[in-house]
C-alpha cells in the first residue's frame, strides 16, 4: 500500500512539474509578444534586461559543455525566442528614453552608458558610439555571416550523408552486428541531425536580423531623441545631443550583448557537427597531443625577447610557461610508452608460457551474403539499391510463411569471388552461387516461350532453368515472348528465397528454437511447459526440422508442441512424432496443395508396390528409411518420374498420396532422385477436401 501511494505521488509530481514548465513557457511567450504593445516600468525592464543579459550567457555556456550538437535540439527555438525577447526589450527601452529623455532612470542603460565606457563627457560619447559600432560591425561581418554561411554547408552536407548513413546502420542491422532497437536509435540520431542542421539553417537567419533591426531601431533613437528633445522638450541642441546619444549608445551595447553572445553560440554550434566530446575536453585533449610544438614556441618567444624594444618582462615568463608544459607532456609521453611496452612484454611472456592458449573462436554466421567486388553497388543505398531492403522483407515473409524466423543475414564482400559472382553459405559451408550480370536483365524461360531471343545463354541460379541475359531495349520483346524478366536484386531476392525454404531445416537451430519457445511461453506457458517436461529442446528441434524439410509452415507452433506432448509418452521417436505432428496440421497442409474447388489431385501407388516399401524400412539412428533392393528401387524410380511428368503435362502439382506407415518411407526413399515430391498420408487428408486420384504408380513385374 505504501509503495503504491509512493508511486501515485512520484507520478503526481512528475505531472505537476511538466505542466507548469508548460505553462510558465507560455505566460513567457505570451508576456513577450506584449511587451512590444504594452509600456514597461523601468524596475521591471532592468530586470528583465539582466534576465535576457543571464540566458545569453546560460546558452552560450550550454553549447559549450553540450557534447554532441544534437543533444541541444532545442537551440534553433531558442534562438527565435532570444531574438524576440530582446527586440520586445529594445523596443520597450526605446519607447521609455524617447517619453522620459534626461528623466530616464533604467540603471542597467545608464551604467553601460557611462561605466562600460569608461570616459565621460563629449570624450567618453565619441568612445561608446565608437565602441558600438565596433561591436555591430564584428557581429554582422564577422560572427553572424560566417556562421550563417556554416549552417548553409552543414545543412546541405548532413542531407547529402544522411542515406549513405543510414545505409551503413542497415549493414550493420543485416550482418547482426547491432539489434533492432539499436539500428531504430541510430536512424532516429540521424534524423535527429538533419532536422537540426536543417532548422540551424533557417534559425541563422534570426541572428542576423537581429543585427539588421538593432542598427535600425539604434538609429531611431538616435534621430528621435533629437527630434522629442528638442521640438517637444525644447532642450537645446548640446542638452539633447548629450542625453539621447549617450542612452542610445548604452541601450544598444545593453541588447547587443546578449545577441553577442548567443551570435558566439550559434557559430560554435554549427561549427561542431564531428565532435565527440564537450568543447573544452576537445580543446584540451587535441592542444596537448604533441609537446615538440610548444618547444618550438618556447624557442621563438625567448628570441623574440633577446631582440630590442619587445617586451622581454612578458616573452619570457609566456616562454618559461610553454618550456614547462612541454617538459611535462614529453614525461607523460615517455610513461605512457613504457606502459604499452610492459602490456606487451606482459603478453609476449603470457603467449610463451601458455603457447596451447587459443583466443575464443568467432561463432559461424547461421546464414550469410558474399559478394564479388563488382556487386557491391547492389548494397549501396546511394545507388539506388533496395537489395538490402529486400532481405530484411524476405525475412520476414519466411516468419509469416514458415514460421522460421531467419538470423540476421550477413553480408559481406569476398575477394576471393569474381567480381560479378555471389555466394549464399550457411554456417560458413556454400549452398548456393550465381552470377550477375550489372545492367543487364534475365530472361527466364518457363516453357511457354513463343520466340527465341539472342543474348548470352545461362541458367536461372535458384531454379536452374534456361534463361538468358539481355540488354534493357529488347526487354519488352522478351516479355512479349513469353519469358520472365528480372533484374539483378530480384534474382538475388529469388535465390535467397529458395535457398531459405530448401535449406530451412539447417538453419533452424537450438537458439532460435528457445527463443521461439520464449515468445510464446508469454501467451502460451503451460502449452510450452508440458511440451519442454516431456522432450529436450534437441528433441522438439527434430520433430520442427523434419516439418521444414517438407515444407510444412511450424508458425502453428502450439498446436505442434501439444501434439508431441501428448504422443511423447508412447515414444519419443521423431519420425513418428513428425507423423503426428503432421496430421495435427491436417487442414494447412491439405490447403497448401489445393485448388480453389478443395480438391487435391493425387497419384496413389499400387498395394503391392506399397507393402514392398514398408517391409523394405530399415531404422538408422537418422531416422527410417526404404531400403529397397537395387533393381526394385530403379525401377520404382523410374516408374514415380514418368507418373510425375505426365502429371505436370497435364498442368497439375504432382501429390502421392499414401498410408500413413508408407509415407515417410516413400518421401525417403525418392528425396534423392526427386527432392521436391510431395508426399501425403491418408490420416493428413480433412473431410472438406475433395480427393481424386489421377494415377497409380506400379512396377512391371
């Protein structure tokens, strides 16, 4: 109870506190706007003064200490709100030295007027007008313009960056070398950057037309003090020259200041885009890097004082400073190489005394990418590649199809391949290759080609069809003829879709198992607990293999593991358990194969034949399988691949259909000839679906 009225007031306060910054931020927004309408007591508008003198130096030692720019997003606004708070001062200043002329009592006006410039009289005038202009012309030529001309070139640089970066995290996402929130922050951090250098741009301008506007208004009152002064007040000419320029000179040092110094913080914050620390840590780590320089300053400066007329009391002590810093940067030089010195005489002696001590060896990628130097265009984002998009799609396609969610597919260049070749290798063995031919197009021939076409003759990687690589003008002829144009990502996309669905029992392993079994204890935990009581996870891992193999989705995973729970406890066999598994998911698999009627059209095979299957099943610690004789297993070979092709003749997807204790037996004993065979049992066969058979296989003899 006491931890919940904790937390109810932790929460209370949280609000209360974000809701009056909200609200103080906009009683102060509004106060400004009507600063500019309303007149302001002269208390008030030295307060206020010194308030805008305060946050001029607060933001310039903010971008000081910030360490990257990024982290002050709120810079661009603020530079908006300065500007406006200080003209509504400026005018609010102007509007009281022109109604109250000598009578004018604002301290903060009157001391810059005459303090700051540290002269009075018709001298100390000609001093702070002096000093004035100065300061508008260093800010105007000097600090505003370069940095609003570094803003341009940061924003335009940083958006030019931005997909070459973003392709980089991409990479990285890809190859596993970062997670998915991890690559989600880094994007975010980049488009964080843009918006600011990109808002910089344009909030530069305010700083300029600050300067633009106090020139402007210094003028107005310069001209309408002599004018009120002199017609209104009748104050004669030296009275009114001596009042009203020496109130305009300290109201202009007085707003000038604070838009020095937040002029100061927007150069150094644009000029900052590659900083990886605070200012002063850079400033301090990059001037003590190389102590030879400051012996070389020490060198000039003490001749320098030898020579006549300069001032030596000063050269030698700067000089005797320097030889100091110097001196202890080249001792702290000389530790820190004794150090690496020790750390490698410490390793060497290590790797003497314990030569059979190996570093830990770097886990094989599940499944990865290689690429031929001249493919690299192909993962570049800057050249308009989508290949990277496109695996991290195919990804997931195979976590919706299959159930199997894929590891982060590494992609890596290989020097070893040709240049246009590629290689897909899982757990560091190759399953696949193919050659890509950049800026061509393959025409892939699907049987039904009603024209030739010229052009270098291939074969389609991932199905092994006849195709041919053309050049784009003749690619609407080939479509026209019949043939299936791709282009270099597809054909890679393609690949790795087919090397994903043949080779997904591979690249299921124990880890992915557990991490699916983790996800779905959260929904399912007693289902993933039983199952997890009665088999290990190697086990659950061949049942959930032996589905892939034959391209059964395991996406329905609970109702996989129920059904293993429930037939562990008769054997634990995982080629029965598969069977089983396979009838629980009777209706998926019947509507894979199909038609849009419910109907499935299978060749069965003849009793006898079927029996010598069964009787020929021979157990081996891989599972059973069909050892045949020789002779019979030729022929039986040779009987299925004529039933199936006059089945594809006829435009149907060849199904054998068969008995439950035959069914693995014949998938086994035909995976090598015909791997892709479909093999169903009679018990995987649901009430709504329709039947037919289109065949028998038999042996003569």
């Amino acid at each position: 109870m006491g931890k919940n009225m904790s937390d109810t007031r932790r929460v209370l306060k949280e609000t209360f506190t974000t809701n009056l910054s909200d609200y103080t931020v906009a009683i102060a927004a509004v106060a400004v706007v009507m600063m500019i309408i309303i007149p302001v007591p002269t208390v008030l508008l030295d307060i206020l003064m010194s308030l805008n003198l305060s946050l001029g130096l607060l933001i310039l030692l903010l971008v000081l200490s910030t360490r990257r720019a990024v982290d002050f997003s709120v810079f661009p606004t603020m530079l908006l709100v300065t500007t406006i708070f200080g003209l509504a001062l400026n005018i609010s200043s102007t509007r009281l030295i022109l109604t109250k002329g000598v009578k004018f009592d604002g301290r903060i006006i009157r001391a810059f007027s005459t303090f700051v410039v540290g002269a009075g009289g018709s001298e100390g005038l000609v001093v702070g007008f002096i000093i004035f202009i100065v300061i508008i012309a260093v800010q105007a030529i000097v600090i505003t313009k370069g940095a609003t001309r570094i803003a341009e070139v940061a924003a335009r640089f940083t958006l030019d960056g931005m997909p070459v970066k973003q392709m980089a995290i991409e990479s990285e996402y890809n190859s596993g070398a970062i997670g998915e929130e991890e690559a989600r922050r880094r994007k975010e951090d980049v488009q964080r950057e843009v918006d600011f250098y990109g808002q910089m741009d344009g909030a530069s301008k305010f700083v300029s037309g600050n300067v633009t506007v106090g020139i402007f208004i210094s003028v107005i009152n310069l001209i309408g003090g002599f004018i009120v002064g002199m017609v209104i007040h009748s104050e004669s000419f030296s009275s009114a020259l001596t009042t009203y320029t020496s109130l305009t000179i300290g109201d202009g040092l007085v707003s000038q200041l604070p838009s020095l110094l937040i002029s100061v913080a927007t150069g150094i914050i644009v000029t900052r885009a590659n900083s990886q620390g605070t200012f002063g840590s850079e400033v301090s780590a990059q001037f003590t890097q190389n102590a030879r320089i400051y012996w070389i300053g020490s060198g000039v400066l003490v001749a320098l004082a030898i020579l006549p007329g300069f001032p030596w009391y000063v050269l030698l002590p700067i000089a005797f400073a320097m030889a100091y810093l110097a001196w202890n940067l080249s001792k702290k030089a000389v530790l820190e190489s004794d150090k690496v010195k020790i750390h490698a005489a410490e390793g060497s002696a290590r790797k003497t005394e314990s030569p059979q001590e190996l570093s830990p060896v770097v886990p094989l990628d599940p499944i990865s990418l290689e690429l031929g130097y001249g493919l690299i265009p192909l993962v570049d984002k800057d050249k308009g590649a989508e290949l990277l998009e496109r695996v991290t799609r195919i990804r997931k396609e195979s976590a919706i199809d299959m159930g199997l969610v894929v590891p982060r597919i590494r992609i890596i260049d290989n020097m070893r391949l040709e240049p246009s070749e590629y290689c897909f290798k899982i757990r560091g063995v190759e399953i696949g290759r193919g050659i890509i031919r950049l800026g061509y197009y393959l025409a892939i021939n699907p049987g039904n080609v009603t024209e030739e076409i010229q052009g270098e003759r291939t074969k389609d990687p991932a199905f092994g069809l006849p195709a041919v690589w053309i050049s784009e003008d003749i690619r609407d002829k080939a479509e026209r003829a019949g043939y299936t144009v791709v282009d270099a990502p597809s054909i890679i996309a393609t690949h790795l879709t087919e090397i994903i669905k043949r080779y997904a029992a591979d690249i299921l392993g124990r880890q992915e198992i557990q991490g699916m079994l983790d996800a779905l204890k959260k929904d399912y935990p007693a289902v993933v607990e039983d199952a997890q009581k009665h088999l290990s996870l190697g086990e659950i891992q061949k049942v959930l293999q032996g589905l892939l193999r034959e391209q059964v989705s395991i996406r329905n995973l609970v109702a996989i593991l129920e059904t293993i729970a429930d037939y562990s406890g008769i054997t634990k066999d995982a080629g029965f358990l598969v069977e089983k598994a396979r009838q629980s998911l009777s209706r998926q698999i019947c509507l894979q194969y199909a038609d849009q009627d419910k109907a499935i059209r299978v060749l069965t095979i003849e009793p006898a034949l079927e029996q010598k299957i069964i009787d020929a099943r021979v157990d081996t610690h891989a599972g059973s399988m069909s050892a045949l004789e020789p002779a019979v297993q030729r022929q039986w070979i040779k009987a299925l691949t004529l039933a199936v092709s006059a089945v594809q003749k006829q435009g149907h997807f060849p199904v054998i259909l068969c008995s439950e204790a035959a069914r693995a037996l014949v998938k086994s004993s035909t995976e090598r000839e015909i791997p892709d065979l479909v093999v169903l049992s009679v018990p995987e066969i649901v009430a709504d679906v329709q039947v037919e058979a289109i065949g028998e296989i038999r042996i003569e003899g």
